[in-house]
C-alpha cells in the first residue's frame, strides 16, 4: 500500500518539467520521471554515464512502452573521459529470410498494413545487445545492478499516467489482433491503476543472469520465435543467435568554431545535420534572426537539399558505398547552394535526385546523460511507430518494433510520411534499415558543450539543428532554444511545415509571396538536452511538447 502511495505521488509530480536546472556532479533528461531517476541514483552511486544511460534504457522499456524498449534498436554516441569518441549502432536488422518484395502483392503493389502491424514487420531487435555491449566494454557496474531498477518496476508495478492509459486504449483494436497483446492490453487500461509486468521481469532477469543469451538465445528467443508462428513473422532463432551490434566510428563536423559528433550510417542524421550546417556556416544567420523570413527561407532550401540528397545516398555501410566524406565536404554544401536565389522559391521536382518514398515514424525516445569525470552519452532509440508492429511477445512481456517499414518497400510510391529512399535503402537479409535518429554531442573551445537528440521521425535531424542554433547563433539559454517554436522541410512532399505558433503573420505571407507553401502541423520533437559550461557545471532540461523529466545532482 505504501508503494501505492509513492507511486501516486510520482504520477501526480510526473508531467513534463518546464524550467531547466543546473547541476555539478551529474545530469539526466529523459521522457520519464522514474527513468531519468535510475539514471541519477546510478550516477550517485558511482556509476558511470555509460552505466547510467543503460539503467535509462531498460527502465524505458518498462515505463514508457510507446518508444523505449528490449524489442526495438537505437543509436548511441559517446564522449568518452579519456577524450576520445566513438558510436554503438545496434540498428534493427532484416531476418535472413527478408525479401525485396515481401510486402507487395501479385502486382507489384504495396499490401497496406503489412509492413507496420504483425510480427512479419519486425527487424531483429538490437537494444539489448547494444546497451549490454556498451555496459561491458564502457560502463564501470555491473549487469545485475544495473537491471535491478527495471526489474523492481516491472515486478511490482508503477501507476499508469493518464496519457499512457490513453494511448494503450486507444490501440486496443490491434493489439486485440494478437495473443500476447490481448492479454495484457485487451481489457483496457485505467489511470491511476498499478500497472505490473510479471512476464517481462522475468525475461529481464534472464538478461540479467545471462546477458546477451538470455535474450538472444535460450527461454527467451525461443518465445520470440514462438510468436513469429503465432503472429506470421519471419525471425528465426539463427537471426537472434547471430545478431550483433557494430561500433562505429562518429560522424565528425564543424560550425564556426564549434565541433560536432553524431551517428553515422545506417542513421543518415549525423550525415544530414553536418551537411546542413556545412551550407549555413556561409550565411550570417544570427543577423537574419531567430523565425525571421530571411532565416526560414535560407534553412527551407538548405533542408531541401539535404533531403533530396539522403533520399539518393544514404543507407546501411555494410552493404551500400555511402559517400559520407563527400556529402560532409564543406566544398560539397557550397556547390549544392550554388543555385539559391534569395527571396524566390526553389523547385523539389527541379532538385530531386531520387524516386522513392520512405516512411519513418516519429514515435521515438531521446535522453542524455553526463557525469563528472566527463563521459557523455548522447541515445536515440525505438519501435519505429508507436508500440511498434503491437505484438508482446508471448510469455515474454516486451513489444517488438515494425522497423522492416523503415525500408523503401517499392521505388515511387508514396506514403502518408513524404520521406525519401532509394535503392541504397531497399530490403536485404541482414541489412539495416535507414534512420534519421539523430544522437549528437557539440563541442565549444574543445570542451563538451551540448548534448542532444530528440524523437520525430524524419524531423528529428531538423528539430536538433535548429535546438542547436538556437544556441549557436541566436544566443538562446537551454529552455528557450527547445522550446521555441519549430519548422520542418524534408524536400517532399514540398512543402514548409510550420509548428503553431511559429513565425509571425508577416514572415508567411512574405514566403509564400516567394513561392512557398505553408502547412501548419501539431508540434514536433521532444528534445532532451544537457548543456555544460566551461566548469563543466550542467543544465538539463526537456522539451515541454513532452512529458519528460531532467535531474541531477
């Protein structure tokens, strides 16, 4: 009963935090509260950021089951104390018996519903072997300790939030779809009840005692090759047994005295952010303003171009030549900007080097954390769409993700998304799929300066320029750079995508007078972001579009 109490408690305090703290010794910023706590307890217990950030993770996958997940992939990028950086992608890859063609019809056509509901749209999932790599290779606890916080909280429950009950409820016809799901979502969930996870505790034990195997091998895949017989799916126990995530060198850039680190290929963010600012840094940006028409239509066609050129390039390196020290050249950017005529609209179908329309989901999860001694650990990870393919895995409690919907299932044919893929991205057994997924750390005088990432599907890239130039250029503090209102151009469909409250009336009359059309869209990005000044004093703080929380000590 006492728990009861405290967890309601936690619910009440728990809606997003709208104001910025700043902190000495360790920091936090997640899209939950008890997550963002386990990090903090973890990084004041001794643990480190890397420690830290794995605790974060495997608590998402119990609190906030809409992104975070043992079912899914991510990306992580990591400054390291010893001041070097590097990158894990444990990425969701094809199962080995994944075709070109596995969504089409007779005709060629494109099965609606196949790619994103079922276990046939599941990739074989990388969060666990990822996070468990970068704990043992990186971290300082150990893999029980740092379990047992997600494993209380699956075991003993924790109160569903009214937006959480809300979201699980409104799934309920798909999740009736399949076994594992009904069980657990079937008859709906109420706020304020005490939400318990029996089943994924125990498979998080196993992971636990067991490590990698006791998710990729052993009890635990054999219920998710189980599934795959239930629910139509196609990942066998060899693609678990054989999966592996990659470390990776980051993607390296720089804007006008400052350094940048992201996630390279398969995620194209890192690629797409240096490109972005490598156009911009010719232009004085913080003279035109922050929303200003001059800004907006510079940023419109650097954003165009990008786009159209991740569209054509960009893809897994393991099986594709991705010319990342081309499209990160700062002489590259300046040619791609060679056409750009201020005041007057560009063209996408004039730009356009690609054919074929890829969707991604913004239902993703960001946090960042930074300890003392100088780690900083910068993740994006998800289910792609929102509780994934909606199939728990029998007997085992997780969601699986509906990544295979991240690939370019068929060349031309548009979606309800507008992103853009080529055959750098088409379906091949064992291939990772492309991501905007965009986990950054920025660098001031050679000191960290900046952590971020944020959710949002193929805005995420877009939502974490413009967080950063806010900063950089418009001499914005944390708060007002994430939360400031936000626009979105992705070179198809062609068009600007205004937040709200963005821009003034004059600033879209003005562009479309030059050409542009204008779309107003609900709010986009939930960053979570760490700044650090040059004591190394932090300041968290997380988006107010979410319901996230930053701590630390």
């Amino acid at each position: 009963m006492k728990r009861f109490y405290l967890n309601v408690f936690l619910l009440i305090i728990s809606f997003g935090q709208s104001y910025s703290q700043t902190y000495e010794n360790g920091a936090v910023s997640s899209s939950h509260r008890l997550a963002t706590e386990t990090g903090v307890d973890i990084l004041k217990r001794g643990g480190n950021a890397i420690d830290a950030s794995v605790g974060v993770g495997f608590v998402l996958a119990v609190v906030y089951p809409q992104a975070g997940n043992i079912g899914g992939g991510g990306f992580m990028v990591m400054h390291l104390k010893d001041g070097n950086n590097t990158s894990i992608d444990y990425r969701e890859k094809a199962p080995l018996l994944a075709g070109r063609n596995m969504f089409l019809d007779a005709n060629g056509n494109i099965i609606d519903g196949l790619s994103t509901l079922g276990s046939l749209a599941a990739g074989v999932p990388g969060s666990v072997a990822g996070m468990l790599y970068a704990l043992e290779k990186y971290g300082t606890m150990d893999r029980a300790s740092i379990l047992k916080y997600a494993i209380d909280i699956a075991d003993t429950g924790f109160v569903l939030e009214e937006r959480l009950a809300a979201a699980i409820n409104s799934y309920r016809k798909d999740f009736d779809k399949f076994f594992g799901s009904k069980a657990i979502f079937g008859q709906g969930l109420n706020a304020g009840e005490l939400f318990i996870q029996k089943e994924l505790a125990e498979t998080l034990r196993r992971i636990a005692i067991e490590g990698r195997d006791g998710f990729y091998k052993g009890k635990t895949a054999q219920l998710i090759v189980d599934e795959m017989k239930i629910s139509n799916g196609i990942i066998s126990y060899e693609d678990l047994e054989t999966y592996e995530p990659k470390e990776r060198s980051v993607m390296k850039g720089s804007y006008k005295g400052y350094e940048i680190i992201s996630m390279g290929p398969p995620s194209s963010g890192g690629i797409s952010l240096i490109y972005l600012l490598n156009i911009l840094e010719n232009f004085d940006l913080s003279s035109m303003g922050y929303a200003s028409v001059e800004s907006v239509q510079l940023m419109t066609e650097a954003m165009r171009r990008v786009y159209a050129d991740r569209s054509e390039f960009m893809g897994d390196v393991d099986f594709v030549n991705v010319p990342w020290d081309i499209l990160t050249s700062k002489v590259y950017a300046e040619r791609r900007m060679q056409d750009f005529t201020p005041g007057m609209a560009s063209s996408s179908a004039v730009i356009s080097p690609g054919d074929a329309y890829y969707r991604e989901s913004d239902q993703t999860t960001h946090y960042s954390v930074a300890d003392r001694s100088g780690n900083l650990v910068s993740t994006t990870t998800t289910l792609n769409d929102v509780f994934g393919n909606k199939v728990i895995v029998t007997g085992a409690g997780f969601l699986l993700n509906n990544e295979m919907d991240d690939f370019s299932s068929k060349p031309g044919t548009a979606n309800m998304y507008g992103l853009v893929g080529n055959e750098a991205n088409a379906i091949e057994p064992g291939k990772r799929m492309l991501s905007s997924m965009t986990p950054t750390i920025i660098f001031k005088n050679n000191k960290p300066f900046l952590i971020v990432g944020s959710p949002g599907g193929g805005r995420i890239i877009t939502t974490v320029l413009q967080t950063s130039l806010n900063i950089t250029e418009h001499g914005k503090t944390l708060q007002e750079a994430i939360d400031l209102p936000r626009f979105h151009h992705q070179w198809l469909p062609d068009e600007i995508q205004f937040e709200k409250d963005f821009g003034s009336d004059l600033t879209r009359s003005d562009l479309k007078k030059m050409g542009y059309t204008i779309k107003g869209i609900s709010d986009f990005g939930r960053v979570d972001a760490i700044m650090l000044d040059e004591n190394g004093n932090m300041t968290a703080h997380t988006d107010m579009r979410g319901y996230g929380f930053s701590s630390g000590f």
